[in-house]
C-alpha cells in the first residue's frame, strides 16, 4: 500500500503556473552589529523611542501619513498594513519600508524594503526567495525559537523580535460579527 501511495505521488504533475524553487545561494557572512528598532503606535511613543537611543523606528502607515513631515526627519521606516485595502499612497512613503504582505515588495521595489515577520520566513528558501525580490533584511517568523534562528543559513541579514505584543491572527473582517451577521 505504501509503495502504490509513492507511486502515485510521483505521478503528481507538475502544475504550469507553479514557481521553480528558488536556488539557495552560499550563506555570507553577516556584520554581526545589532540594530535596535522600535515600532511604535502614537506621536509621543516615536519620541520617546528616538530620546531612549533606538536606531530604527518602525512607524504604522496609518501614523506616518498624518504628519510626513514629522516621521521623515526623524528617518523613520513605514510599516505597510498586513492587509492593504487600497487606502495606502505608495506615492508619499519614505525610501525606507518594511513589507507585511508579499505584495509590497513589488510595490515599493524602487525603495529599501525590510520583510516583516508577518511574511513567515522560517527557512532557508523563504530566506532567498525574500532576498531576491528585493527584501534587505528579514524578520523572522516569531515561531522560530532561537535555535533555529542561529542554525538558519541567511543570504540576507536577519531580525528577531525580542520584545512586544505580537498578533495572533489577522483578518480583513471581525470573524465574531461575520458569524453572527450570517
């Protein structure tokens, strides 16, 4: 029975459409220099993040767009929405962004682009096929213990969330009034 399973596998063809894997580079050397970066929420938590010496601040879309002025000289990165529903501007972002959907790294491919864990790379192909659609480092998915981390071999510099509040779901609509509205 196991062998008539395998055999049928292998019969699987190949779908048209289906990406070629990616080819996984030598892993480089990394600069091992820790950067230390702040998403923050409101106006005075980037202030707060910028007097207490964080070298990145992570800023939501939604903020930067409400005082541009305020958050560019500040060099802050924008954080793109997990779920875009066409209410982004991709004409007024920084040259800095970090990418929380895969559709951002085409979007914004003429900026840095740092991938966001919400991007779900835990491996080693996720890792290449990020860095060749233009990511210039890459937060690691949160489930990746740091055993893990260490063991992954990276094309791209690598991030690691080590502190803060992390969503468990994202979703376009709340699923609780969906069930009940239905």
């Amino acid at each position: 029975a196991l062998e008539l399973l395998a055999d049928r596998i292998r019969k699987i063809p190949v779908r048209e459409n289906q990406l070629p894997m990616p080819v996984v580079s030598q892993k480089q050397p990394l600069d091992k220099k820790a950067v230390f970066s702040a998403e923050v929420m409101t106006a005075e938590q980037a202030k707060a993040a910028v007097d207490a010496g964080f070298e990145r601040l992570l800023v939501p879309y939604q903020l930067y767009a409400t005082d541009k002025e305020y958050f560019d000289s500040l060099d802050a990165v924008v954080v793109l929405p997990n779920i875009d529903r066409g209410n982004v501007n991709y004409d007024i972002l920084p040259d800095r962004i970090y990418a929380s959907n895969i559709s951002h790294l085409r979007l914004t491919a003429d900026r840095t682009v740092f991938a966001n864990f919400t991007l779900n790379a835990f491996n080693t192909r996720t890792l290449e096929f990020l860095k060749n659609s233009g990511a210039k480092t890459v937060c690691i998915s949160p489930e990746v213990n740091l055993s893990g981390f260490n063991h992954l071999d990276s094309p791209v510099p690598r991030e690691l969330i080590v502190y803060g509040r992390i969503p468990v779901m994202t979703v376009q609509n709340c699923v609780v009034k969906s069930a009940l509205d239905g």
